[in-house]
C-alpha cells in the first residue's frame, strides 16, 4: 500500500487542474469520476429523477482540506461549501493538531431512534406492560422484514418506552426502535420498519399510532475526536503563545455559558461539518438538527466543544456529538461527486466517515475562535471575501488579483469600490 501524507505542502498554489491531478492520484479516481469532480457529477437526467420540478442543476465549489492525520491515518477531506476562508482556515488548524500528533477520533456503533407515537389508550400502564412483554416479538418481526441491513449485521437491537402521562392530549406513550443501520444512514430502512410494525404496537396496547419517524436527535450514534496544539505554535507578532492559548480559553468559556455566542460558536463548528456531508451526499440537514438538538441536551444550549489547558501549557480540545452518516444508499448511490469524494476520503464504513468529519469539526472550531481571539475574524477572510466581489463586479479571471490587492491595500472592500477599479483599468 502507498503511504499517504495529506501535508501537500502549497497545495492551494498549485493550478486548477494540478490539485485536481493529484487529488485523482489519491482517491484512484477513475476517468468518470475525475469528470464528476470538473461537471458537478449530476446529469440534468439524474438530477429530475431525484428531486420534483427540476429545471437546472445548482453548482458549489468543491475542495480538499488538506493536512488531516485522524487515528495515525492521513485523510484529504472533501469540501462543498462556498463560504470563503472555511478551507484554509481548516487545513491550517489540522497542520496545527498535525505537530502534536493528529486527532484522536471514536465513535458509537451506529445505532439510530426510530419513533412511534401512541395515543387513545384506555389504560397507560397496561399498554406499557403488554408492549415491554412482547419486546422480543415486536423485535423479531421488525428485523424478519428489514432485509440487507440484517444480512449485514444490524437490524432492530431494542425497544424502549417514554410515557408522557400528561401531554396536552393527555396521555402518550412513545415506543423507541433501536435499530443499527451498519453503513448506512439508515432513514428509510427505520421508517420502512416502523411502518411493518406499528399495526402489531395499536394490538399489543389498545392504542392508535399516530407517527411512526425516525429521531434526527440520533444520540445513540456520537462522533467525538480530540486533538492538542503545542502552544509555541500559536504565538504571533502579537501575542505569546501562552497569551493566545488563554485567549481562546476565554473564547471557549464565553460559549460555554453564553447562548447567543454557543450559536455561531457551533455554527462555526457545522461550517467544516456540513461541507464534508455535502460533499459525501450525507443529509446535512439531520446533522444540523441532531447537533444543535444535543447542544441543548442539559436545558441550556451550549457549545459542542471543549478547551482546556494541560499542564505543559498547551491548548486541547475536544468535540462530541451525534452524527448518521452513511457511505451506501441514498445519494452516495447516484451522485457522482458523492462517490468521488468517499473514494478521496478512503473511509471503509459509516463509522470511520463520522469519525474523521468529528475531527473536521474540531479543526474549524480550533480556526475560528483562534482568528476572534487574536487578529478578529475579518483579517483573512476579508481578502477571500474580495476576491467574490472582484467577480461579482465582473473581473475576468486575470484581473482578480489586481482588483483584490487595490481593495485590501486601501482598506476599501466594498462592491461598488471593485466596479470603480474596473472602469478606472478600462479609462486607462
């Protein structure tokens, strides 16, 4: 086996065509799948087959964080996100976590919640009792019909119950399928089973099934990963390392208490998170629900991070969350880029894919307290925040940089000031 090391040392200096070379190299991308990467990897006639009343395809750019060593293992992450800095501000945090050894990551098996709601019951305690004594033929009869995913080893694990004794319909009782869904997602495989046995709770407890859903909130299936930055590392012209280090501390009590700053903290966080499921074809909208549901676990919504300082001084840090993603099914079936990016990232299961987009989520974290501490978040995005505005203006493509350099050198970066510079270029 080649040995990889995600350390591409000016990869983002490299032309277009290169970086996507050797991403190709990487991934062992076959001809249609580098294709993919270059045309959005979507047909129009895919893309009408998925979705209802189609008439385009949407594009957004598609990159490669670089520098990741998850678990001794080195990782080019797939990217989809068109929010200028995210990228580089990732691969230089993980260039950071690099120094002290990488991320550690873990990860639950891959157990998802699947809920039925049961109301109209003449006796609560009676429908309990009827259900917990069937548990093992509710369960069989779930997994008789729940197909490849038993054949690979998941299926229906165990039923729980949560009584509601006081609800504003009065009594409900909410039955909880534990279902392992091995690499898949899993949605449709729980909600097809909830389906299957519904009719089997309302005869077990007198009741009616009103819904019958999966829970996004899939807190049984957490990622988590770790990581430690030496502090020497983080000094500036500024600041000492040791000053930056509590500096971000600082930063990461504030979230820690703070409500209003936990929401951008941890939309910071789902910045690296939610590129790597758009770029993997995993629902993003259920890791965000999921996320920002277990952020709000303890009745206070907080941050989803943790920062401390060890004993040599260094900084660490730590991410735990839910997190259902899949590497077969859905639209890691169909989309082209989907496919090509899991074939890039390597990962051989669901697990090993939560894993590493945990420790994404750690680096992006790490990059954007770090910036709010020490220089402000403006000072390197506002140049990449320039560049689209030296686009929007209607820049060709060599005239970006110049554009760019006059409006950070002036301290003017503003659309209407990039229209004034073209026309100044073109009187000239």
């Amino acid at each position: 086996m080649i040995e990889k090391d995600s350390a591409l040392q000016q990869f983002y200096r490299k032309p277009l065509a290169e970086r996507r070379a050797i991403a190709a190299g990487w991934g062992e991308l076959s001809a249609d799948e580098i294709s993919a990467l270059r045309d959005s990897g979507l047909s129009e006639e895919q893309a009408d087959l998925m979705i209802e009343n189609v008439i385009g395809r949407y594009s957004l750019p598609f990159a490669l964080a670089t520098n990741f060593l998850v678990n001794d293992r080195d990782y080019l992450i797939p990217m989809v996100i068109e929010e200028p800095s995210v990228v580089a501000a990732c691969s230089y945090a993980a260039k950071l976590f690099r120094v002290a050894g990488g991320f550690t990551a873990s990860s639950d098996e891959p157990i998802m919640i699947g809920q039925m709601q049961v109301l109209d019951l003449g006796n609560l305690e009676a429908a309990i009792e009827g259900i917990r004594a069937s548990k093992a033929e509710i369960l069989a009869k779930i997994n008789d019909g729940a197909g490849s995913i038993v054949k690979r080893g998941g299926g229906a694990r165990d039923l729980e119950l949560r009584e509601f004794s006081d609800s504003r319909l009065g009594e409900m009782l909410v039955a909880h399928v534990l279902f392992d869904t091995r690499d898949a997602m899993g949605a449709n495989a729980i909600n097809s089973a909830l389906e299957r046995v519904a009719p089997e709770i309302e005869r077990i407890s007198g009741g009616r099934v009103n819904l019958r859903i999966l829970s996004n909130l899939s807190d049984r299936r957490k990622a988590r990963a770790a990581g430690a930055i030496e502090a020497e590392w983080l000094a500036s012209d500024r600041a000492s390392g040791a000053e930056v280090v509590d500096a971000i501390l600082e930063a990461a009590v504030f979230a820690e208490i703070d409500p209003y700053r936990a929401a951008t903290h941890n939309k910071g966080i789902m910045n690296g998170i939610d590129a790597v499921m758009l770029a993997t074809g995993n629902d993003w909208r259920a890791a965000e629900a999921g996320a920002h549901a277990y952020a709000a676990r303890d009745g206070h919504y907080a941050s989803l991070t943790r920062w401390w300082k060890d004993e040599g001084g260094n900084l660490r840090g730590e991410i735990e969350l839910p997190l259902a993603v899949g590497i077969v099914g859905g639209a890691t079936r169909v989309h082209g880029g989907a496919r090509a990016a899991l074939k890039i990232l390597g990962v051989k299961s669901a697990r090993e894919l939560a894993e590493v987009t945990a420790a994404v989520g750690l680096a992006q974290n790490f990059a954007a307290i770090r910036a709010l501490a020490t220089d402000g978040i403006q000072r390197g995005h506002m140049r990449l925040h320039a560049r689209q505005l030296a686009m929007a203006a209607g820049a060709a493509t060599d005239e970006v940089p110049a554009v760019v350099d006059r409006m950070i050198d002036e301290g003017n970066i503003r659309l209407e000031y990039a229209k004034e510079i073209l026309k100044q270029g073109k009187r000239g």
